[in-house]
C-alpha cells in the first residue's frame, strides 16, 4: 500500500485479521509510492524487496 510495508506492519495484520476471524485473504498491488513516503524504507511494488515481503507474509501467515 504505497509503498508502506515491513515485517512488522504484516505481522501486526495478519494477527489482527486472525483475531477478527478473517481466514483468507486477497492480494493485489494498488497505488504507487506517494510524493512523501509513508515510511522509509520504500518497498516499491513487484520490486525484488516487495516480493521478499510477500514471500514473508505467506510462511507469517
């Protein structure tokens, strides 16, 4: 999501989502980077980095 991603903000989801009840979801890359990032680092989606991160949040998951 803009380019906000980290391990931690995944976990964090995926632990709410669970605790919610929701047991799936859908992943679809949406809206680039915003002028003035949310966090740093970026994570530019389909970027090597970005994939690293959902390759983390399927084992996380």
């Amino acid at each position: 999501m803009q380019g906000a991603v980290s391990k931690e903000g995944i976990t964090a989801d995926l632990e709410a989502m669970k605790a919610t009840g929701i047991a799936g979801a859908y992943l679809m890359p949406i809206k680039g980077i915003p002028e003035e990032p949310f966090i740093i680092p970026v994570v530019e989606q389909l970027s090597p980095l970005w994939w690293k991160m959902v390759d983390f949040a399927f084992k996380e998951a």
